[in-house]
C-alpha cells in the first residue's frame, strides 16, 4: 500500500480490480447523496451492503445513515491508516461462513499491534491550475506492557474544493462545444423593486401565440444595481423558428464557475 501511494484504506481498497460496482461518496453530494461524508466500495457490482468489513477478525458499527436511504454498510474512511498494517480480502462468496453480508467478500483490516514509537506524517499538496489543496497529517503511538498493549492512532484530512471557476475551460457559459449559451436567469428589477422572476406585460402579449409570455425589458441599468453578478442578456430565437419575437432582455448570471469539480472534505478519524 505505501509503494503504491495510497493515502487512505479506502484509496486502496477501491483500486482492487473486483470493485466494479458505483457508490455515491463525496463527489454525489451537490447531486442527491444521502451519505456524502461516507466512502465505501462495491465488490463484482452487488452493492455495498453485501462486502462484509471486518477490523482484526471482528465486525465493527456500521455508518448512522443508511447508504443511498436504504442499507447499513461500513464507512472506510473512518479507520485512521497510520493503525493499518494489512488488509485480507476475500472476493469470493463467503456468506456460508460469515452470514448474508458476505456474499460479495470479505475484507478484514489487520492493525498495528505492540508499537513503541510514536510515528507522525503529513502530506500536503495542491494542483498546478490552482483549487485543490490538502492536507492529511496522521499520528500513531504505543504502549505495551506484561499482559497489555494500547494502540492509537489519529488522522486529519483537510481538502479544499475546486470550483469550475478554477479552471479556463470550465468557467464560463461559452466554453461548451456549441460555443455561447444562455445565462440562467436571475433577478429583475421592476418598478423599483427587487423581485424573483418577470414580471409579465399583458398589455404586450395580445398578438402573441397563446402559451408564450413576453416580459418587461428591465433595462441594463438596473441589471446592473441589482448586484451579484447580474449581466444584461438576451435570449433569441432558435434559427428557424417561425415567430419574430425573441424571449426577450432579462438579468442573468453565469453559474457555470460556482460549480463543484470537487467537493469540500474535511475529517478527523481516530483508532483504539
């Protein structure tokens, strides 16, 4: 594991070639994760809830919540790996021996025993095009004596998020490969007053199609006042759309850089 450079038992435990099946872990958070904190792996593709994680030949608490609101399973991140010495992995049917979770494998995290020293690491890094940085700083110590042994070890793990505004080809609306799209749209200003949505001009939709809505132009100067990176816009016609009117000048914002490439994580494991 320390060869290979995994920082994390979960780092390697999901490079196993036997874990072929998709779990939600940090990355689904912005996207309807029900545990977005936690970090898990799916062996041959039968789920989560079917691997069977066990510490030193014991089975240990599952995650408070369950996965994707629908079964228990292990959180991996939360074994410090300054405390792991080895990790046996059984990727065969095991549920004859160790019950109805085991049907996928087995993995069975071997910890550091009788340590004398204490040992501390940190890593940290960050990313050429900027976003990104991290940290982990792991401790471990010992103490052992005639009939006993104490083993603890803790980690910190801070990363930072990296926002699409990081990077040059992510962080507007005209990086698509359609070239310029639309700005979502966001607050108008009318009659003085901030509010969400258009006001709608009746007076104007008279020759309208029935099912279109033509809205007042809130003008670029109040586009402007309305603050938070309001621009002034227009949304025209598809080509070869029959109507002559466009969708008319309304107030966006260009959300594309305040989306997530990575998420936020920061955590603290600790092991006895």
């Amino acid at each position: 594991m320390v060869k290979k450079g995994f920082a994390t038992a979960y780092d390697a435990l999901k490079d196993l070639t036997a874990n072929t099946g998709t779990t939600q872990g940090a990355e689904m958070a912005a996207s309807g994760g029900f545990t977005p904190n936690a970090q898990t792996v799916s062996l041959r593709g039968l789920g989560n809830n079917q691997v069977l994680v066990l510490v030193n030949g014991r089975r240990i608490a599952d995650y408070p919540s369950p996965y994707n609101g629908a079964s228990n399973f292990v959180n991996l991140s939360s074994i410090p790996m300054a405390a792991v010495a080895s990790i046996e992995i059984l990727t065969a049917g095991a549920s004859a021996i160790y019950g109805s979770d085991a049907v996928a494998g087995v993995m069975n995290i071997k910890t550091k025993r009788n340590l004398e020293d204490t040992t501390f690491s940190a890593k940290v890094g960050t990313t050429t095009e900027g976003g990104g940085d991290e940290g982990r700083f792991q401790l471990a110590t010992g103490v052992n004596g005639d009939d006993y042994t104490v083993t603890f070890a803790l980690e910190y793990h801070k990363q930072d998020p990296i926002f699409s505004a990081d990077r040059d080809f992510m962080d507007s609306v005209d990086d698509g490969p359609a070239g310029h799209n639309y700005l979502d749209r966001g607050i108008v200003i009318v009659d003085e007053m901030v509010r969400l949505g258009y006001y709608q001009d009746d007076e104007e939709t008279e020759d309208i199609d029935e099912g279109w809505t033509l809205y007042r132009d809130p003008t670029e100067q109040r586009c402007q006042i309305s603050g938070s990176g309001y621009e002034y816009t227009n949304r025209v016609m598809n080509e070869g759309e029959e109507d002559e009117l466009d969708y008319g000048y309304y107030c966006g914002t260009d959300l594309s850089g305040t989306r997530s490439i990575r998420n936020e994580r920061e955590t603290i494991s600790t092991y006895l």
